[in-house]
C-alpha cells in the first residue's frame, strides 16, 4: 500500500461506514492530512486520536482511565502540563469534587404520617459552566507557580495600575478635546454674528 493512497483510503471508509461508537476516534494524522486531497480535507471531521490513551489525568496519578472519567474531557492525553498545574496547586479531588453531582439531606418531612428523608442533589458548578471553570482553575495554577505569593491577585493588581496610568493620560487628551470644543463654538458664534451683520448692512443698502 502506498503512503499517498493511505489518507484517502481511511477517509473514504469512514465517510462510507460513518464514525464508530467508540468516542476515540482513529483519524488521519498530521501529516496524513496534508498528504490528503483538499476535497477529502473538507469532508473529514479531524479530532484528537486518543485511541486507547489515558486521559492526562489518569496517566499523571497513573490509573485506569474509563468511559466515566471526569477528567477526560477537560484533560486530554496531550494537555498534561495543565492537569500537572492544577494538581498541583488545587489537587486532583478538589476538581473531582467540584465537577461531581453531590447528594445530601435537605429536610425532614412528614408524608402520610410517615416521616421521610428528602434528598436533593446539589451540583457544584452547573453543566454548561464546567468548562469555563476548569479554563479559570488552570489559569489561577499557572499564575499561581509563576508567583507563589500573589498568584492571579497580582495579575490583577498590575493590570488594574495601568488602567489607572492610561486614564491618567486620557484625563490632558479628554481636556484639550473640551477646549477645542469650546473653541468651535465660539468660532461658529462669531461667524453666524458676522453673518448677521453683513445681511443687515446689505438690506441697509439696498433701501
């Protein structure tokens, strides 16, 4: 089999039999893809190839990595330096904890006579915002090892300073856009005074 037929044969049979169940795709590679017709290119879905790859959670604190895994989808195989800051700095139940659906008791009631436990499951960080705040948690982990003592605080503090410094400076520009206005105004009064002026000289005149 030639290397130059490769690509366009493994895309052909997924575009025939359709992607498989498995959520680990197997898909052209890099430089499958440049060797890949541009028609092919635009047909085939390119993701991750994650075939039988741990996700880097569970490669980093070596252990087995399922369908269930919490981490998988915010931790890919090749995204190991993320989890290892985040590790780090929050531990890895931590993030477990925050992306797990807890249940716990919320009240006593009675039903029928009868007294029954009410439970309610109360989900730490909502499903449509997991992401966003594995992307902040990573973010304050990388700040946070490249300043121990300050972390994203100090971020903040030196982005918030030239702030201050950049309105300090808008402050002389915003004045001497005042003053120009004030200039014009004054110069349109005096041209429409002129202006009246010399229409009254002309009717003067002209009786």
């Amino acid at each position: 089999m030639e290397m130059n037929s490769l690509p366009l044969q493994v895309a052909t049979f997924f575009l025939s039999t359709g992607p498989p169940q498995c959520p680990n795709l197997y898909i052209l590679t890099m430089a499958e893809r440049q060797l890949a017709p541009c028609n092919m290119e635009q047909k085939v879905v390119m993701v991750r190839a994650k075939l039988d790859l741990p996700c880097a959670a569970c490669r980093t604190l070596h252990r087995k990595c399922d369908h269930g895994c919490l981490l998988a989808p915010y931790f890919p195989a090749d995204e190991s330096d993320k989890f290892a800051s985040v590790h780090k700095v929050f531990g890895a139940s931590n993030v477990v904890k925050m992306l797990r659906v807890r249940v716990c008791p919320l009240l006593v009631c009675l039903l029928l006579g009868s007294t029954v436990m009410m439970a309610m499951a109360v989900q730490v960080v909502k499903e449509g915002m997991k992401e966003d705040a594995i992307k902040s948690m990573v973010y304050e982990a990388h700040a946070r090892l490249q300043d121990p003592v300050y972390g994203c605080a100090g971020i903040v503090l030196c982005l918030q300073r030239c702030v201050e410094e950049l309105q300090g400076q808008l402050r002389p520009v915003h004045e001497q856009v005042l003053e120009a206005q004030l200039q014009r105004d004054q110069l349109v009064s005096a041209l429409m005074g002129a202006t009246e002026v010399d229409a009254l000289l002309y009717a003067h005149c002209s009786e």
